[in-house]
C-alpha cells in the first residue's frame, strides 16, 4: 500500500509542479460551430484500509467565441492527503481574452491569472499580462504560432516572514501542433519568463507530446515536461521535468 500511494503521489505531484506555468496552447477549444463550448471535470476518492486517503480534483474549462472575440476561462483545483497529512494542495483560474486584429497574422492578447501551491511554497500568485499573438504558419498539417506578452507578477509565500515579490516579466511562448501522418502527430509548446529587470531571473517550461493513433479515437501518446525556475521559493528546486506515456480517447 505504501508502494502504491508513494508511486501516485510522485507521479500527481509532479504532474502538478510541472503546471507552475499553465499552458494555455493545449487548453484553446475548437468550436465545431458553437460560440460556447467547453468541459468540466469533478474527481473525489476517498480510500479507507491502511491509512485513509482523500483525493479530490477539478476542472472547468469554458470558451466564448464570437466574430473577432474568443474569452477562456480555466479552472483547476487539485487536493490529496493521507492520515489526515497534506500531500498536495494547489489551485489556479486562469481569464484570457483574444481579439483579432487580423484573420491573416495577428491577434492581441490579455490575460489575469492567480494559483496557489501548497508543494512550491506559493500562498498566491497573481499574474497580469498583454500583448500580441502571431500566426506564423497555420496550414492543415501544421500551426507555428508565437506571442510575447508583458507580464505583471506578485508572489505572496507561504512564510509569512518572507517580503512579497512584485515585478515585471516577459512572457514569450512558441507553440507548434504538426500532423505528421494521418495517425501520428506531435505537439510542443514553450515558454520563456525572464525579469525586465534581470534575464538572469527566468522561468523556462517545455511541453511536448507524441501522439499515435490506434484506432479510430483511440489514441496512445508519450509526453514530456520540464520546467526551470532560477528563482524558486527556499527548498524548491531549481528544475523539475517529467515523462508518462498512456492511452486516451478522443470523441
């Protein structure tokens, strides 16, 4: 039982950590012709033998498009403890507003954002940012899209005795989707955060999926994260990344 919980607890936290710098490429719907769309997921586990385990998360996703307007919303919340013993507790809501400026090549972007992590030490981040957005191939088998958008940032730790951070970033993202076959594709986004006022204070993330489809929606993939912070809250590390593959199906 301790193996168990231990090899879910490593593999949710991680997964966890690795959305410090949530990726919003992935979270874009498609509206098949309908102005509003989206999914809502609510998971709770309450396990009682050995010790007792209470696992719990959510997730909203909505998504407005209208003409020249697209507004998404998301929402997570994650929670897991054992013998009454936090594991993980973390949570953002995320706002992001589009509007074309042109079909052609470009879009402007605005986004308000606050998470908490109870595992990176975060009590709050609010997060603020606006700028472009740019199609630089959008073809049937592949999108290149990039965006550089200033960010406003204040971090609230978890110590109360540590002063909280205020500053300006730039958030610079590239994302790629390309359909290399009819039934394998491969999507990656990155994104690059350095301080206006020192590029030496970064957040760097990477997400990259393949993806081998079965059969009809049946979809096996392998995925790979890695995040770097060179400036963590105190007993953070510096770089986190992970790998899982599994099945899916799409609908």
């Amino acid at each position: 039982m301790r193996f168990i919980l231990s090899v879910c607890l490593f593999f949710y936290i991680n997964s966890c950590l690795n959305s410090q710098v949530v990726n919003i490429e992935q979270s874009r719907l498609k509206s098949k012709g309908k102005n509003i769309f989206g999914n809502v997921l609510l998971d709770i586990k309450y396990i009682k033998n050995t010790k007792e385990i209470i696992q719990g998360k959510s997730h909203l996703q909505l998504q407005y498009a209208n003409k020249k307007h697209i507004l998404l919303f998301l929402g997570n919340l994650a929670y897991i403890s054992a013998d009454h013993q936090s594991f993980l507790n973390s949570g953002f809501g995320h706002v992001r507003y589009n509007y074309v400026l042109s079909d052609r090549w470009v879009n402007a972007e605005g986004f308000i954002q606050t998470q908490y992590n109870e595992i990176q030490k975060i009590g709050n981040r609010s997060l603020k940012g606006i700028g472009p957005r740019f199609k630089i191939i959008e073809k049937d088998t592949i999108h290149l899209y990039f965006g550089s958008l200033f960010m406003h940032e204040t971090e609230i730790s978890l110590n109360e005795l540590d002063p909280a951070q205020t500053l300006w970033r730039l958030s610079n993202y590239v994302s790629l989707a390309w359909k290399i076959k009819h039934n394998i594709s491969f999507q990656t986004i990155s994104y690059f955060q350095p301080a206006l006022n020192s590029f030496s204070d970064y957040r760097f993330t990477n997400e990259s999926m393949l993806n081998l489809k079965i059969f009809k929606g049946l979809v096996f993939y392998v995925k790979f994260s890695l995040l770097i912070d060179t400036t963590p809250l105190e007993n953070v590390p510096e770089s986190i990344f992970s790998f899982s593959n599994g099945l899916k199906y799409q609908f």
